[in-house]
C-alpha cells in the first residue's frame, strides 16, 4: 500500500493509549485498531480532523506516501 498510517508513532509521541484516543475522537477501539495497523481502506475527513485535533497534529504526521515499488 502507497499510503502508511503513522499514528502509533504519534501516540507513542503524545503518551495516549488506544483506548483513551478511541473515546476522544469516538471510534471504536476496533476501528482505531484497523486504522492504525495500515488496514484501514479509507479514512473520513472528520475522523482524521479529530485525530489531528486530540493529538495537536497535521494529517502529514499521521498519513505518509511512498512510492510502490515495481
């Protein structure tokens, strides 16, 4: 996948737990699990606005590119 979700690193750096982050943006700890393990196949606006404002972020801290190799 050409898109990695980063957002462990950024927990591990703001010291949240799963559980705490998923009751703050209100995801299920189910969802939050998909995304942050790179299973996720989307992503919605909101939820990464919410992220991005529990973790006092940008979307560039927690969604990365890299090229596909071929």
């Amino acid at each position: 996948m050409a898109i990695i979700v980063n957002l462990d690193v950024v927990m591990a750096r703001k010291k949240i737990s799963a559980g705490q982050l998923a009751e703050l943006i209100d995801i299920t700890p189910a969802n939050l699990s998909i995304l942050k393990n790179n299973k996720a196949k989307a992503i919605r606006f909101s939820t990464l606005e919410a992220l991005c404002k529990v973790l006092e972020c940008q979307p560039g801290d927690i969604l990365e590119y890299v090229a596909d190799e071929d």
